[in-house]
C-alpha cells in the first residue's frame, strides 16, 4: 500500500468534513497483544477476543498520540500504547459514513 497516498486521500475526506480532523496519521499495522481492558471498550457488544481479531487483521492503523486506532474490515479496536489497554471497540455493523469512506480508500489502493 502506499501510505503517502492513503493519508493524501483521507486528508481531502477530512477537508470535506466527512472525517475527524483528529483520526490521526495512517501508518502501516503493527498489531499488539491487548493486555487490558477499560469499561467503556466493551459497550458496543465486541468482546476482548472480538477486538484482538480487529487488531490482528487490521490494514491499518491510525496513530493518535498515546493510542493507536486498529481498522479492519470487520471492526476497530484502539488501543493505548503504553500499557496496552483496549479503550475502544467497533465491529463493523457499528461503522458510520467517515470509516466506510476510509474502507473505500483502502479498497481502492490494494
């Protein structure tokens, strides 16, 4: 994939309002083992093994600061760096209009 690209791409997403301007830089997948867990990652019905699968099959990820959001076809998972603690999982019957818009990208640059 080429990543320059891809971030081009999801910048004019993020120019046209469509995505959050704080998404972060896409950066290639270097997935982790999830080591914890808060309350709110889990109260979108995705289960811990659900979102290390998010993970583990990511595309991508997009790096926020002290966390890194995992993208995959099938859900999002992000995660904190230091002590890899899930705080946020999706599946993708969950996604809005800004993630399928990013899929799409994706999809376009295999």
């Amino acid at each position: 994939m080429d990543f320059i690209e891809i971030n081009k791409r999801i910048n004019a997403l993020i120019m046209s309002g469509l995505v959050n301007p704080h998404i972060g830089i896409v950066r290639p997948a270097v997935p982790v083992t999830i080591e914890s867990v808060n309350n709110h990652a889990l109260r979108h019905g995705v289960t811990l093994e659900q979102a290390q699968n998010y993970v583990n099959s990511a595309k991508i990820m997009f790096g926020q600061g002290n966390r890194n959001m995992y993208l995959s076809d099938d859900g999002s998972a992000t995660v904190l760096v230091e002590g890899k603690r899930l705080i946020s999982a999706y599946s993708r019957e969950n996604f809005d209009l800004s993630i399928t818009a990013i899929l799409e990208v994706l999809d376009y640059e295999r």
